[in-house]
C-alpha cells in the first residue's frame, strides 16, 4: 500500500501564484525580488494555517532561483530550486525555535551566518514560531539580525506577534497575514475534491470552511477526515454528523419558535440538541451569530458580510423581515450576556432557559405593545 500523503502536504502551495488568500503579501514578495530591495529580516505574523511558513519557503527558494522569470516566480526546474524542493539545498536553513529556543542554539546559528552560501546568491535562515526563543536568545540575535553579512536572509514567522520584544520588531520587515476568507477556502477544497475524484456538496465544503475558522491547513485536515468518513462521497448532512456542526436550519427553527409563542417546543428543541451530544455554549453562541446574521440580512448592502451559499440566503432574508429589529437587538444582547457568563453558571442548562424564556417573553411585549398602540 502506497504512503498516504495527508493534504496540506499534498497540495502544499510551491509557487507564489498557489498560494491561496494572501495576494497582497505575495505581490509585495515578488516585486521585492523584483527591484532588488530585499530587505535582511522579515517577520511573517498571523493564525495558525494562513500560509506563514508556506510562503518563507517559497520566498527562500525564490531568492536563489536561477531562472526567475518577470513575475519573480521561482521555476522549479533550476539546480537551485530542485535542491530546495528535495530538501538537500545547503542554502536555505530551518529552525524550529519551539524546541530549539536556547542562547546556545542561536549562537550555532550565528556561527553558521558566517559562512557564504554554496553556488547561490543568498543563505536563507527560516525561523518557526520564532515567539518561543528566550530572551537571553533574542538578545544573543540582535546584532546578528541588524548587521547580517550581504548574502544572509532571515525570514521569522509566528502566531503570537506580541511576545516578540520590539528591538526584534524594529530589525524586520512584518507582514501580517490575515484569516482566509470562506470561499478561498472553498475554492481550494473543491480544486482538491476534483484532483482526488471525491464527489462534495458546495454546503457541505462550507461547513468545512466555517469550522476551519479561516485556517486553510485545518480545512484540509477536516477534508480528509470527511474523506475517510465518507468514502470520497461529502454530503451537507454526513459533514454535520461527522464534525459535530448544528444545522443552520436548527437555528432558523429555534428563530420561529421564540418568536411565534412557542416557548415549550424551543425548550424541547434545546433539549434534542444537548441530547445530541452538543455544547450547551456551543449553541448559544452560535444562537447569537444568527441572530447577528439576521440583522445584516435586513439591509441589502450588508448581506455581502453574510458567508452563505445562494439558496440559504433567501431563508434568512425571509426571517430577517418578520422579526422586529429591536426585538433582534435585544435577543442578541441576552445571548450575548449568556455566552459571556456560562462558564461561572452553575447550572449551565437552566442560564441558557432563562434566556430562552426572557427572548420569548421580549417578543410577547412588544406584541402587546404593538396591539396597545394600533387599539389607540
């Protein structure tokens, strides 16, 4: 049997132009090879799976190509770039600072800076979660990362930027890599759908995208998973069951209960789900995010910040229009508040009732309100 090949491995990005979501950083990495003004020291910050790694990796292997073109991407042909993508190249050099964050490990480093790159323009030091070095390492780097030798590059990446002392911060160029949006993420799974032959259903590959949470290594871990699960067959309904997700519709449902005067059929409603096996959090939290969306669905110039497929959004339209905006606000609000207090109630269950209970009886009020002033 052949070694499986997970795939953010598989599908890894090894050129600027695959790399999904960071356009404005890639561009700016290319017209710096470009004009030639490469600076010594980049710091690449942002969440985990954005590409961080990714793209210092392709920006090294780009630094040394022999054949890069206008676009200043790297060819993957050139003795260079074959060394790199065989991992042998003696010019491009990775340090994991998680596990090797002492002043000794840097200092090693340092000593290697001062020997010249073999057969290459640049030495290129790549430096993973480069917030895990102590201080006394930081320290023992700072000349070194000011005054490097001509041909040597470091290029940092992290997830936690505020742990990096700002005398590091002042050496380095920093990029901030943002959170890929749903439909890149989309996009990128069903181009890896269609390369592996596995069948998926656009909702189900949202689902994949809204619990990956902007983390494109994540939805294709989640993608793989769903693989095994399904036998290359993702459906809407086994990507819910599989990855523990409420239905949307569950919510839409919930929604008309409370505000129809059906209080008891939502309290039974709860209980189905917590009898499922889902957070109690989970589902008021995600209670206040649809209450939110249906806020923005009332307004057409805010149904863009809405992340759904075409034939959801009618739904929400729909409901937006029935429910009071003021009753909305309120209801998001209570939600809110049962979110933020949840985890010093003592009785988590009845806290997510009451709210319940107080979102059906704002409905009544302004129901007798309404009735009130149309009596007058």
């Amino acid at each position: 049997m052949d070694n499986f090949i997970v795939s953010a491995r598989k599908y890894r990005p090894s050129t600027f132009r695959s790399v999904v979501g960071q356009d404005a950083i890639t561009s700016t990495l290319k017209n710096a090879i470009k004009s030639g003004q490469i600076a010594q020291a980049f710091l690449f910050c942002g969440p985990r799976g954005v590409g961080k790694t990714t793209c210092a990796r392709i920006f090294a292997k780009a630094l040394n190509c022999e054949h890069s073109g206008e676009d200043s991407e790297p060819c993957n042909e050139c003795p260079s770039c074959q060394q790199f993508n065989a991992s042998t190249s003696f010019n491009v050099y990775e340090l994991d600072a998680a596990s090797n964050n002492s002043v000794d490990d840097i200092r090693s480093l340092v000593d290697q800076v001062r020997i010249a790159p073999q057969g290459a323009k640049y030495k290129v030091y790549i430096i993973d979660e480069v917030h895990m070095l102590s201080n006394q390492a930081f320290n023992a780097f700072l000349k070194t990362l000011e005054e490097p030798p001509p041909y040597a590059k470091f290029i940092m990446a992290t997830t936690e930027k505020h742990k990096i002392i700002p005398t590091i911060l002042s050496r380095c160029q920093v990029y901030d890599f943002k959170r890929i949006k749903d439909d890149d993420i989309i996009k990128h799974l069903r181009f890896v759908a269609d390369s592996e032959q596995v069948a998926t259903e656009t909702e189900a590959l949202r689902v994949v995208a809204t619990k990956a949470d902007g983390a494109l290594r994540d939805a294709l871990s989640i993608f793989d998973q769903l693989v095994s699960f399904t036998d290359k067959n993702i459906t809407y309904q086994a990507a819910i069951d599989n990855l523990n997700v409420l239905d949307i519709h569950q919510y839409l449902q919930m929604t008309n209960l409370l505000f129809n005067d059906n209080l008891t059929d939502a309290l039974l409603l709860f209980d189905d789900i917590l009898t499922k096996g889902f957070d109690g959090q989970h589902f008021i939290s995600g209670l206040a995010s649809h209450f939110r969306n249906l806020l923005m669905a009332r307004n057409e110039n805010t149904e863009k910040l809405l992340e759904f497929s075409e034939s959801l959004l009618p739904q929400f339209v729909a409901q937006s229009k029935k429910v009071d905006k003021m009753l909305l606000l309120r209801s998001l609000d209570m939600c809110n508040q049962c979110d933020f207090n949840y985890k010093m109630s003592n009785n988590k269950r009845l806290s997510i009732e009451i709210t319940l209970m107080q979102i059906n009886a704002n409905f009544l009020h302004l129901q007798k309100a309404a009735r009130q002033s149309r009596e007058k």
